[in-house]
C-alpha cells in the first residue's frame, strides 16, 4: 500500500479526532461581518475556494478567495486566512509580507514552528492531518470540515460516513476511463477543481473540472464514451441527460460532496497503479514550492 493510500484511508479517524478544533476554526472564520481574504496555493487555493463560498453562503459576510500570487490588494480586508500545509510556501509569505498589519493575518497549517508563524497574528495547526505524501489528501478534506463546523453546520456524522466511503468500492474501473471531469456548484466547485487536480498529480492522467452549469459552455464537447463526468453534489436539470448523448458516464451520488472527494482521491491512486506510477512519487512535484525570495527558482 502506498504512503497516499495510508493518509486517504486515516480520513475518518483524523476528521473525528480534528472536530475538537473546531473552536479554534470558529475564532477564525465566524465573526460577523468581517470582510476575508482566504488564500492558498495549488490544492490549498481549492480549498480556500471552497472555503469562501461557504462562509459567504452563511451570511457571515463578504469572503473572496485567490491564488496567494495573485490575491487583489487595496480592497481593505478585516482579515486575510492563508491555507499551507508545510508553512513555508513561497507565494503564502510573500502575501502576509506584503499584507503587513493592514489586515489581521490568520494561518492554517499543518506544521508547527514554520517560517509562516513569525508573519501570522493567529496559528491554527492541524499536525494532526499532517501528511508525508507529497499528494494532499487528508489535510485539505480537514479543513474544509472543521470550515463547515465552524459556520454551525452539523458535520459530526462526516466521520462515519467517510469510513464507509473508503471501503466501498469504485464508481467505474479505471481501465476504462482515459478522461476524468469533475463538476461543482457553490463550495463543490472547489471541491472539483482538487479531485481532478490529484488525478494530474498522481496518475498523469487528462482531467478537467469546471462549474456544473458551465460544463455546456464547451467543454461538453470533448466528452466521449471513455470519459467519466463526476458531479459533487446534486446535479443541474438536464445535464446528465445532456452527457448521456455523449456516452460518457455520469457518477451522481448522495454522499456528502466531501466524502465523494475522499472517493475520488482513491480513484486517483487506483488509476495510478493501473498505469504502473508510483502516487507517493508524482512527476515534477515536491511537497512544498520554495522560491528564492526575488521569485527565481533557487
């Protein structure tokens, strides 16, 4: 079993045990009426994605999201909460530097003592979700769940249905998917983008994700009898039946969109064992991106 397999199948137990920090998520997404930036970087910028339509969806007030590189300044944010697992993510530090006491600067992270602290005015740590595997799994799927139990949804159930998910099995075989697409509405979206981002990451696999209702807008047009089109979350009128003339296949679920993504990360690591890759070793990629602090490569 592979390194990402093991993290991918402790979800269950590391969401139960993270639920005590929930307060702590509390302190740093619920004050009403705060103007927030979330941002992160690669799965974190998803998740931060996620993150914000949720929290916007809650009325708890306005909530953008960015790629920490390309964050809007000047718009006079309460609060800007920056998602990195390792803490010492190039593109995340740059932004709280330049950031400065403009705007009370709060971090998520799964590693305590990192370059980040010294540039944050609260740490929250989930070292329990840490992971070894360069692949994200379990500390994305943490946070957006301690997020959504922050904002007073009822996510105690999540656990249990997330052990289930990750013995069930597969919604197709992978040997006869070449085209994975994934499709989201509000807060899935994010989730979509991340589920085709980890069969990139670790099956080198073409993958696409797009908002479900804009999926017609185009994209439709490639999908074909080896394509697999997942939608997080109840779908569209219409379109699965727009993506049945395709003959492409269509998963629909009741699982909550968080378990599907835990589902979909154990699509990524079967597809990449089909295709004779190694997960825990995905091409070109480490576990963290460190710049030289100029923005060349050191």
């Amino acid at each position: 079993m592979s390194l990402t397999e093991t993290e991918i199948l402790s979800q269950p137990d590391v969401w139960d045990r993270a639920l005590a920090l929930t307060p702590a998520f509390r302190d740093v997404l619920a004050h009403p009426g705060e103007r927030v930036l979330v941002v992160g970087c690669g799965t974190s910028a998803f998740m931060a994605a996620s993150i914000a339509a949720l929290r916007e969806g809650g009325d708890v007030g306005l909530t953008d999201w960015a790629y920490a590189s390309e964050a809007p300044t000047g718009r006079g944010y309460d609060r800007v909460v920056a998602l990195t697992r390792s803490g010492t993510t190039t593109e995340v530090l740059d932004l709280l530097e330049t950031v400065g006491r403009s705007s009370r600067r709060s971090v998520v992270t799964a590693v305590t003592g990192s370059p980040v602290e010294a540039l944050a005015d609260d740490v929250v740590v989930l070292d329990l979700a840490d992971e070894k595997s360069v692949v994200q799994t379990r500390f994305p799927t943490t946070t957006v769940l301690l997020a959504r139990a922050a904002l007073g949804e009822d996510v105690a159930g999540l656990p249990a249905a997330c052990a289930a998910a990750v013995h069930r099995g597969l919604p197709f075989d992978v040997e006869d998917v070449d085209h994975h697409v994934y499709l989201g509405r509000g807060w899935t979206t994010g989730l979509a983008h991340e589920a085709a981002l980890k069969i990139r990451e670790a099956a080198q696999t073409w993958s696409e994700s797009y908002p479900a209702l804009d999926y017609r807008h185009g994209p439709l047009a490639v999908a074909g009898p080896r394509s697999a089109v997942w939608v997080f979350g109840p779908p569209p009128a219409g379109l699965v039946d727009d993506i049945a003339v395709t003959r492409a296949r269509t998963v629909v679920s009741d699982d909550d969109p968080l378990v599907q993504l835990v589902l979909a990360q154990r699509v990524a690591v079967a597809l990449a064992g089909h295709r004779g890759l190694d997960p825990d070793r995905p091409r070109h990629l480490t576990r963290s991106v460190v710049l030289a602090r100029n923005g060349a490569t050191p």
